[in-house]
C-alpha cells in the first residue's frame, strides 16, 4: 500500500503484485461520507414515493425511503426524545423496553410528519444531480464487529467458511453483547479471542450511547451527530490485514496512526510500515502515477494487443473486449475467443475496483459457441470477482454474449482525467517559442530568490528538460547557481508536461510564484 498523504488530499494505492488494483482519494474537508449520523429535519413527505425527503445540511435534500427505516425506528425515536427531554443521565439502552415493530408493509405517513426530527445515516453519498440516500436503521462498524441499536440478531460474515467457527463466534457475541443491541461479526473476526471482540463491542455501545448524552432541547438541526472516521480510516479498517508486506507513507503523523493499528492486530508486520522521504512525490517513486495514466483511459490494453473499450453513460457502464491485432498459431478461433475473455475479465474486475465502478455493468465479451466455453467464462469471472468486497451480482452470459454485473454504489465512482493538455499551447492553439522557455524558467527563478530570499531551490521538471538543464560539462543550472548564489537542485518527475515545471524549497514544500 502507498499513502500519499497532500495538502488539500489523501491518496491510497493499493498493488497486488506491482499491479495497481485499487485506488482512493479522500479530500480533507468532505462531508457526507457513507457511514456519518446525521440529525436531520424531514422536510417534505412524498406518499406516493413512500418516502421523504430530509434535510441534513446538503445542498439537496436527502432520500429517506420506508423501508429504510428499520423494524425499531419508533423506539430509536423515542430515546432520543427522551435524550432531548432528560434531567438527569439518560438510560441505557439495554434497560428501555422496545417499542413493537413497525408494519413492514406500511405507509411514511403513518411514522413520519413534516418538521420532525430524525437520526439518519448516510447510506449512499451524493452522486451527480442526487443528494444523500439515507436510512434510520443506523449500524456502527469496527474491525472486527458492526453494531445496529436497538436490534437483538447475532449475524457472521458468509465469507466465513467453517460452521464450527461460525457458531463459536455465534455463541461468544451472544454471551458478551448487551440487550436492545445486535451485532454484524465481520470476516476480521475469525479466530479472534473474546476479550478483542468484547473491547471493541464496548467502545462501538460506548460511542453510540455517549452521543445521546450531549444532546440538549436547544440543539439546532441539521447537524452531525456521530461522524465515521475519515474515509482513509475506514479504507485502513477494511483493508489492513497480515498479508499486507509493505506500507509506505510520506506523512510521519499517518505513518505512527497505522503502525499503531498493525501493532493491534499482527504484531509481527509493526515493521512494514516505512516512512517514504525521498525527493521525487511518492506516486512518481513507486510508478503508481505511471500506471494511473495508462489504466484510467477510455481504452485499457491488456495482453498480446487485446483492448478493452470502457465508455460511461448515465444509466450504466458498458465495456468491449476486443481480440485487438493478436495472433496465433492455429485457425482455432473459439480457443483464441475464450484466451482472450478469460484475460478480459482478470483487467474488468480490476478495472471495476479501481475505478469503483458502480450500478449496472454491461460486458459484450467476444462471442463464443460452446456454452462449456460460455460456463467457464462465467465461472472464472465469480472466482476472480470473490475478492471484490463491495456488494455485487453477476449473470450468466446470455445468447448475445453480454454479462450483467451489478456493484453496489455508495459514492461517485473514480474519475481521473488521462488526456494531458498540448504542453507547447496549454490548449490555446497558440504556441510560444520553444527557445524562450529557459529564459521564462530563469525569471521566475530570479523572482522566487529576491521574493523570498532563500538559499536552497529544488526545481521539477519534465525528465527531457532535466536532462537538457544538467547536460553539459558547465550545465546551465549551475551557472544559475553561481550567478543568484544559491543552491539549485534539479529533479525529473515523470508525471509532468514536457514544459511544466514547479519549484520546492528544501522540505519538499512547493513555492508558490503569486
């Protein structure tokens, strides 16, 4: 894992053998995350829509469907008023008696009125024109456990295999969770004792019942009532586990967080965590910018010449496989089709986790003719696609060749932007002379040295004006050296334009020529 810890931003890379496979990037000011609690304000019943729109401080009004509710929501709203309205200390959840269930086939109206105020969850962030999908059957997660107020079910993972191991953990939760509460045992929690699962079903009750304890009459809503950790955190939650062998963080404050939290849970691994000092950005060092250009395109190379073609619309995501100018031995076409999809869905399902693509997915693979061919291609793409951890369903191929995958959307898919700008017009049309761009780089060079009056300057360029900079026996940086009596350095970043340039000072902080 690469961490590239920004100033407006936080980047996680994450490479399955020097591959890239998946990537996140986090703004450091972002709202609405999935998992945040909110106490919105309903604004507007729709009973046609058997649902309502709330207000929890976004631009546009979040989604609240009925059967987002939750079977309890009637006693979740009954101890918060009775939070709002208390003298004292308010009750713990495990001693309250529960409201009945709410009639599953019921109507909004019959729960929810206009103006009044509600405990949501963001299920789903804002997507395009969309705002928040909500729902009031809230769930805290942790590493190991998922706890949901004011339910009493004990569910496992089905990713754990062993039954033995389901009913241990089973019985276990069952002994240590706390009445009106039930609890998700995530696949984290295999083989764990019961005094780690118990720790964090503590600190998971003692999170949600301690936000109930600061509400006032006088609280304003919208407002966060229980944020989720950062989406870095979360990722870091998900993912860690042992198998991990290397973690590199240019961030030494991010670098003790995740050492600690590799100490909790492999003690062992506490080393594989390195802090990257090095000059060059971190992405650049590891190659991971190399393979962002290449993998976010419109078109996707993969083996032997064979492409895919990936094109977005609103309804859904739709990728062609083509066999592309590959050749083979042997007039074999059905063996070289079935070759070739078995390649195409290794790249789909790390295309589908890379750019976290979500919704409906629609494959037109190279047609085949056996429907043994057919079954395999099916086969091979459930077993690649079990590693995926967002929620998903995929369909046999039908007559036409097409497979449907539907991938669960929580947030707006990754969109990275590979086309560069003309780096000699900067998109004008107009180009400036090319002989002139030493000079330019020199005067903001002499700018920066009588702007700030430093004595060391670190100057990134494009590898080819690098080279054109340091070539020589007398090389022109180190005239600029002696002639403004400062210490240049010149380093090549790949990631950059051939006539983009950037200076830094001799922490590795960009200089900015305003």
């Amino acid at each position: 894992m690469i961490i590239d810890v920004g100033a407006s931003e936080v980047s996680l890379a994450l490479l399955e053998d020097k591959q890239l496979t998946e990537l996140n990037r986090e703004k450091r000011n972002i709202k609405f995350s999935v998992g945040d609690i909110y106490l919105g304000k309903v604004k507007k019943i729709m009973p046609g829509l058997n649902a309502a729109f709330v207000n929890v401080g976004y631009e546009r009004d979040a989604f609240l469907h009925y059967l987002d509710l939750g079977a309890q929501f009637r006693t979740q709203h009954k101890y918060y008023l009775s939070a709002v309205q208390r003298q004292g200390r308010i009750t713990p959840i495990h001693k309250i008696k529960c409201e009945p269930d709410i009639d599953k086939d019921g109507k909004i109206t019959d729960v929810l009125t206009a103006g009044q105020t509600v405990i949501v969850q963001i299920s789903k962030e804002p997507i395009s024109t969309k705002g928040p999908r909500l729902a009031s059957e809230i769930s805290l997660a942790g590493r190991h456990l998922v706890l949901i107020p004011f339910s009493d079910k004990v569910s496992i993972s089905s990713k754990i295999e062993s039954n033995e191991e389901k009913n241990r953990l089973k019985t276990l939760v069952q002994s240590i969770k706390p009445k009106n509460y039930g609890v998700i045992v995530r696949t984290a929690a295999e083989g764990k004792k019961v005094v780690v699962l118990d720790t964090e079903l503590r600190e998971l009750v003692k999170r949600w019942e301690s936000a109930f304890n600061s509400v006032k009459k006088e609280i304003k809503t919208p407002r966060l009532f229980i944020g989720e950790m950062n989406r870095t955190g979360t990722i870091l939650r998900d993912m860690l586990n042992v198998t991990f062998n290397g973690i590199h963080i240019n961030d030494a404050v991010l670098a003790d967080e995740v050492r600690n939290y590799i100490r909790e849970i492999a003690p062992e691994k506490e080393k594989i965590v390195k802090i990257y000092n090095g000059s060059i950005p971190i992405f650049d060092h590891f190659g991971v910018n190399k393979q962002i250009k290449a993998l976010f395109g419109k078109t996707v190379s993969f083996k032997h010449g064979a492409y895919l073609i990936i094109e977005h619309t609103e309804a859904l995501h739709v990728i062609d496989v083509n066999s592309g100018n590959r050749s083979r031995s042997g007039n074999d076409q059905e063996a070289n089709a079935l070759e070739v999809n078995m390649e195409a869905a290794k790249e789909i399902a790390r295309q589908l986790r890379l750019r976290d693509m979500g919704g409906i997915i629609v494959i037109d693979f190279i047609d085949m003719q056996t429907n043994e061919n057919k079954q395999a291609l099916f086969d091979k793409m459930k077993e690649i696609m079990a590693g995926d951890r967002t929620k998903h369903n995929i369909l046999p191929l039908t007559k036409f060749g097409l497979m449907q995958i539907t991938r669960q959307r929580v947030r707006p898919e990754m969109k990275i932007v590979t086309d560069e700008e003309c780096p000699a017009c900067q998109g004008t049309g107009q180009v400036r002379p090319t002989v002139l761009f030493t000079d330019t780089l020199e005067k903001d060079l002499a700018f920066l040295v009588d702007k700030i009056k430093t004595r060391v300057i670190v100057i990134n360029v494009h590898p080819f004006v690098a080279s054109y900079l340091k070539k020589g026996i007398f090389p022109l940086y180190l005239k600029w050296d002696l002639k403004y009596k400062i210490f240049i350095k010149v380093q090549a970043a790949t990631s950059y334009h051939m006539l983009e340039y950037h200076f830094f000072d001799r922490d590795n902080n960009e200089i900015d020529l305003a």
